[in-house]
C-alpha cells in the first residue's frame, strides 16, 4: 500500500513538475492560451496503439478549442479597440468642457 501511494505522490510530483513550466502559478501574471499552443500541443500515447484515447476525437477537441479561443481573442480586441475609442472621445468631451466648467467656478 505505501508503495503505491509513493509511486501515485511521485507521479503527481512529476506531472506539477511538468506542467508548472507551462502554468507557473495560478496569480494574474499567467499568460492565457493561444489558440497555435492548443492546436500544437500531443498527447503521449498510453499502452499500445489502442488504449486510452482516440487520437482523432482529441485532435477535433484541440481544434475545436483553437477555434474557440481564436474567436475569443477576436471579440476581446473588438471590445479593447471600442473602449479605446470611447476613453478618447470621453477625454475630448472633458477638454470641450473644462473651460465652461473652470468659468462657472469663478463666479
């Protein structure tokens, strides 16, 4: 019984060892995938050619995941160009304001 639970410790050691590379911490500072990183990315065969998973059904998985994350980055630079546009014409519309705002104060 120890056995195995060392050799099921040793493992998950191995697999955060390997993953931490990709995925330092969980904070802010982690980088989101990219769709090439998701349609790049293999998985080690288990056992013989058959067992474990279909390497076609992973493969449609992976792209259908690309697909969604390059569709996702679309939209957020869509929005992050219409909020630059809108902070710009907000600053324009205080600057117009400011002289008629700074006149009322004086009186």
């Amino acid at each position: 019984m120890r056995a195995q639970l060392r050799c099921l410790f040793r493992r998950k050691r191995q697999l955060l060892r390997r993953l931490g590379s990709a995925y330092p911490d969980r904070s802010a500072s982690r980088r989101p995938l990219l769709p090439s990183q998701v349609r790049l990315r293999r998985f080690t065969p288990v056992g013989s050619a058959r067992r474990g998973v279909d390497p076609d059904e992973v493969t449609e998985f992976l792209e259908q995941v690309a697909a969604d994350l390059a569709r996702a980055y679309a939209e957020l630079a869509g929005v992050r160009e219409q909020n630059a546009r809108i902070k710009d014409a907000l600053r324009r519309w205080r600057s117009r304001q400011a002289p008629a705002a700074h006149e009322l104060a004086r009186r």
